[in-house]
C-alpha cells in the first residue's frame, strides 16, 4: 500500500532521515517508537507532504505529489491547537472536505458522519476555543475521518489527555483501524504494546528495528509493565504473555 525507498531529509545542515525503507500494508496498526529526536515527527510529516523529502515515497506502487499524499494520509498532531484553524466544531470538520473540489452535498455527508463517528452531535456550533483537551483531539480525528484518508498517522495520540480521555482515544483507534491503516507514533510502551500488531523504532533518523511483540524482547525499548511482572512470575515464553490487564485477569481467574 505504502513504500518508502531511501527517504531522507536534512534541516540545513542537520540530517534528520537517514535512508529509510519502509513499506506498510494495508490494514495494519502499527506503533513507530523512538526517543525524542529520532525522527519520528519528521518521518510523518514527511508522509503526509508537509515537507519535501529525498528518496521516493510510492502509494499503491506509484509515485504521487504531496497534494496527493495529503488526501491519502491524514496526519492527527500531537497539540490539537496547531491543527485546528475555524472558529466551531463544524466549520473545522468541514474544512478539508470543502477544499477537495467536491459536491456541497458530499462536503455535508462527510461532516455529518464525521461529527457522529467522533460523538461530536452536541459541539457543532460550539467556538473551538472553548473545547476541552480531549474534546479538541476528538475534533482533529474527525478532521481526518471526514478527508476519508484510508491512512491515518497519530503523533503521541495520549499526551495532555486524561485516563477516560485515554480509555476513549483507544477505543478510537480501534474502530478506525477496522477499515483504516493506523499508525502511532508514542513512547507509552504499555499502550503501544496492547494495541499495535507491528512495532517499529527508530534511533537517530534510521529505522534500528521493525517488527512483532520479539521487539520488546531486545534492548532497543523499555519493556511494557505487563512483560516485566510476567518475567517475574518467571513465565519465559514471551508469546505467552497478556497484552492488556483483561487478558491477564482471564489468564488467571479463567
């Protein structure tokens, strides 16, 4: 679906990529990891045709112009505030559909399925300004359901939000990925280990490793909570352990 061929990228002076290959196929949900500084935010910018980029960046096996990319792959920034730009709810939604050259019709279709995928019927003429933290990330979400991207990258999803905010970003994501490829990038190993079925990290502008849950079992992230009290318990088969607490409780009390 995706496929990056010797991607790089330099502010200035400074190399920020470093000729990454990479391919994402269609459907996965995937946790790009990383210490601040790796490259993770260039990389995503980079996908969505924000910045310009040296090596090829091909969709579906062929090559397109950033215009392009940035109707294919909707980008959900860490800070809500640097997304949003109208003054209500449904101005913003609305906003990307109207500048893709479509009917008034399709624009409001979109807008409205948007506002209920996200819950957001009650916040249509509401001023973005007064929107909680979680409000104005479930704003931005439907910002990118409403382009109709069938990829969807999310920068550090969970930070400033609260546990039901998380709880409800994750539940979020779950639905969006049922016909959407996610990608997140985070450094909440808990949720990225819960989550995702694929994990690539990068160090330094490259890509160190990519792969399943044998990622957590080298030194290249910190381990998830649920791995490191599982390696207590003595369990030694990785592919044994929980992914989230409910599956621990089953494994235990069923």
């Amino acid at each position: 679906m995706l496929e990056l061929k010797n991607i790089d990228f330099s502010y200035g002076d400074s190399r920020i990529l470093k000729n990454i290959d990479l391919s994402v196929n269609k459907g996965e949900k995937i946790a790009l990891l990383g210490d601040n500084g790796a490259g993770k935010t260039t990389l995503f910018l980079c996908l969505n045709g924000v910045l310009k980029c040296k090596g090829d960046i091909l969709y579906n096996k062929k090559k397109i112009s950033p215009k392009e990319l940035r109707r294919k792959i909707g980008l959900v920034f860490q800070e809500p505030d640097v997304q949003i730009i109208a003054t209500t709810v449904e101005r913003e939604i609305s906003f990307g559909p109207m500048n893709m050259k479509i009917s008034r019709d399709e624009v409001k279709a979109r807008t409205d399925d948007a506002i209920a995928e996200l819950g957001l019927e009650g916040f249509r003429k509401r001023a973005v300004q007064y929107l909680s933290g979680g409000e104005k990330k479930r704003v931005c979400i439907a910002d990118i359901i409403a382009m109709d991207s069938e990829i969807v990258l999310f920068d550090e999803p969970c930070a400033f939000l609260d546990t039901k905010n998380s709880v409800l970003l994750t539940s979020i994501l779950n639905k969006m990925a049922e016909d959407r490829t996610i990608i997140v990038s985070t450094h909440d190993m808990d949720f990225a280990y819960s989550w995702a079925d694929r994990f690539i990290v990068m160090e330094n502008g490259s890509i160190a490793a990519d792969g399943g849950i044998e990622i957590f079992d080298t030194d290249y992230v910190q381990k998830p909570l649920l791995w490191q009290i599982m390696k207590i318990q003595g369990e030694e088969d990785y592919k044994k352990y929980p992914r989230s607490i409910a599956e621990y409780g089953e494994m235990y009390n069923g």
